[in-house]
C-alpha cells in the first residue's frame, strides 16, 4: 500500500515521507544493495557450473560443489553442504549424499 501511495506520489510530483525507506540508493547516492563480493563469487561459480557437466552437483538445490583440497571434501558454496571423497553426507542442509 505504501509503495502504492509512493508511486502516486511520484507521477504526480509530490513529496512523501516513505521515498527515504524505498530508495535503492543512500543519501550519499551508494548503492544498498544486498549483493555483496562473496555472493557474486558464490553466484559466478555456481553459473559457470552448470556450463560444465562433470562438475559433480549437490542434491539440495543443485549447485554445483567444490573440491576442497586442505579438508578432501566436496563443498557447496551456495548452502554450505559438504561431502566426503567418496560422497557421503558431512555436513548439512542437504539430506543425502551424492550418488
């Protein structure tokens, strides 16, 4: 409803109080967005996994996991699953281990 009233509010040139709350940017013009480094990182190799079919891919949602040398784990870098060297479940949220 307050988007509502906001929007109106705009088409029609008049000020409102809730513009501060609903604009994407700060006062000094930076952006708030939520978006931060790690999840760009996280976004990118999930992305570039799916373009590559051996990439073994975790059964919670279907990211796609990495080989985690120091640990000799499979990891999932979008919900923290891990898996052993031979697929076993370490660590949750998925349910399974990989098949």
């Amino acid at each position: 409803m307050v988007a509502a009233m906001l929007l109106s509010d705009i088409i029609l040139g008049k000020e409102n109080r809730f513009e501060s709350v609903f604009r994407p940017f700060g006062a000094d013009g930076a952006s708030r967005t939520p978006l931060r480094p790690q999840l760009l990182s996280n976004a990118g190799h999930a992305l570039a996994g799916w373009l590559t079919p051996t990439v073994p891919r975790c059964p919670h949602l279907g990211c796609a996991l990495r080989w985690n040398a120091a640990e000799h784990s499979w990891d999932c870098p979008c919900h923290g699953s891990r898996f052993g060297e031979n697929g076993e479940l370490l660590d949750d949220p998925a349910t399974g281990g990989l098949k």
